[in-house]
C-alpha cells in the first residue's frame, strides 16, 4: 500500500470512529442521562453538541498526519486529545450519575449503574492508555512485534469495552424506559436520523477535504 493510501485509509477509519462517538451520545442521551438532567438545556444541546464533536475529532485527526513528520509529537497528542475529548463529552452522564451514587447519603434509584458500565469504562482508559503509551513495547523494543504488541492490546480492550458497552445501554434501556417516557419525550426517529445524516455527510466532506489536500502536496511531503 502506498503512503497516501495508508493516509486516506486512516482518514476513513478516523471519520467511523468519530461516528462511533455520535452514535454513543444518541444512546446515552436517550437512556443514560440523569434524572436532574432530564429536559435541562444540556440534555437538549448533548447530541447536538456531540454531532460537532465528531466533527472537530475527524478534523483534528486527519490533519494530525500532516504533522507526523514535521512535530511527531504534536502529531500524537492532536491525536489523542481529539478522541479523548468525545469520550469524555459522551460519558459526562454517566460520571455524574457514578458520582451521585458514590455519596453514601444518596439513594441511587435511577442513577443506579449497571456493573457494565463500570467494564465498560475501565476498558476504554486502558485502551487511551495503550494508545499513547505504547506499553510494553516501550519497555523492551522489538520483544513484543509479534505478540503483545500496544496496538494488538489496544484492540482487545476497545472490543471488550464495546461489549460491556452495549449490555450496559440493554441494561439502562430495559431498567429506565418506561421512567424515562413518562419524564421526557422521546427522540423521535426523523430526528435520529437526520442528525447522523448530517454528520455523515459532514465527516465525508472534511476527510474529501483532507484527501485532496494530501494528493496535491508533494510526494515526498505525504510519505511517513
């Protein structure tokens, strides 16, 4: 595969994951919030908000490439502050609901947590963690091409996290529905979609952006 490939591929699977972090604040907009939240300006703006993240995460990303030569280390920390960012944007519920659980003289009810979403989000630090740490490897280089790998780690952490992920919204979704339709009127399904339409159509147009931009600059300036 050849260098600009290589970047216009990572481009694409930026822009998904991005996506990814939408398609995380719509479920937890519609199961997770808080009781305190329901109907507030937040809980109005969260997906919104979210859609502009996604935006501003394949943006950051995809023009972090352009730096891995020039400032590797700039490069790598534009990286990793724009999926970090959405992360915690997304989890903003749940910490808060984790918070309130966590004062003795506070009964849960509806905050209650399923166990998942503590998996889930112990799985997703170790796997920001992998990402820009490049544990073990660090350690001894070379020892862990094959196996071991950061990289080979990242990806179990971020599937199992996954999973815990969408048994925790089961959860929520099987726990709060009924409670939460009585409180707050559901995201309809027009609007659903025309969201993520949107930041589809948004996320294709800056990695199209990007991908020009890449193909115009000279070869040796996209090879890294």
């Amino acid at each position: 595969m050849s260098p600009r490939a290589r970047h216009i591929c990572y481009f694409l699977d930026y822009g998904a994951l991005s996506l990814y972090s939408l398609a995380c604040a719509l479920t937890y907009g519609a199961y997770a919030m808080p009781s305190s939240w329901l109907n507030s300006n937040l809980h109005q703006l969260f997906v919104p908000a979210a859609a502009v993240n996604s935006l501003l995460c394949t943006f950051l990303s995809c023009y972090s490439r352009f730096l891995e030569l020039e400032n590797p280390r700039l490069s790598k920390v534009l990286r990793t502050v724009a999926f970090a960012y959405p992360f915690f944007f997304d989890n903003l519920p749940l910490f808060y609901r984790l918070l309130l659980c966590s004062r003795g003289s506070f009964s849960c009810g509806q905050e209650a947590l399923s166990v998942n979403h503590s998996y889930h989000l112990l799985c997703a630090l170790l796997t920001g963690f992998l990402f820009a740490s490049h544990f073990p490897e660090c350690l001894a280089p070379g020892r862990f091409d094959y196996i071991g790998h950061s990289h080979q780690l990242f990806h179990i952490c971020a599937v199992l996290g996954t999973h815990f992920q969408l048994e925790a919204v089961l959860a929520d979704m099987g726990a709060r529905r009924a409670w939460l339709s009585a409180h707050s009127p559901p995201s309809s399904l027009a609007a659903t979609v025309a969201t993520m339409g949107l930041a589809v159509a948004g996320n294709l147009l800056i990695i199209a952006i990007f991908t020009i931009a890449l193909l115009r600059a000279p070869q040796g300036a996209s090879e890294s």
